[in-house]
C-alpha cells in the first residue's frame, strides 16, 4: 500500500509501506512512518481523518497528516 504523509505547511512524501524498515515481523506503525521522513513522534502528532492516531498503532490508512507542535518559550522582554 502507498501511503501519503502530508506534512502542514511543509512537503507532501509518498511512502511504499512494504519499503519501510520494521522491529521485527510486524506491521509498520506510523512511528515507522516517521522515522522514514525524519520527524520524531515527540515533534509531532500524526492525524487520520482529522482524528488523532497513537504512533505505535500499524497503518491502516492511505492519507495522513502530520502536524508538528509548536514548543513554547518565554515571552521576551518587552520595553
């Protein structure tokens, strides 16, 4: 199954799921998708129709979306 990761406001990858590497025998989850684009799961949250998905469940889905987190800091100093 091809596989389209959608990344907001980036780029746009299609992924073979029978290319990407796995732990084992198993199914590729969608951190394994991740690790395939180079983002962390910690970086980001992985969407399937709008819905939020755990990084350690196997692709069942055709299109995702990723969006990164945003980290915060402290406000700077105003003068």
């Amino acid at each position: 199954m091809r596989v389209t990761v959608d990344v907001k406001g980036e780029d746009t990858h299609e992924i073979d799921l029978e290319s990407v590497p796995t732990d084992g025998d198993a199914e590729p989850t969608y951190q394994d998708l991740l690790c395939e684009i180079e983002l962390s799961p910690h970086e980001v949250s992985v969407l399937v129709d709008g819905r939020p998905v755990p990084e350690d469940q196997p692709v069942d889905s055709a299109e995702l979306t990723v969006l990164r987190l945003i980290k915060g800091g402290s406000p700077s100093a105003g003068g």
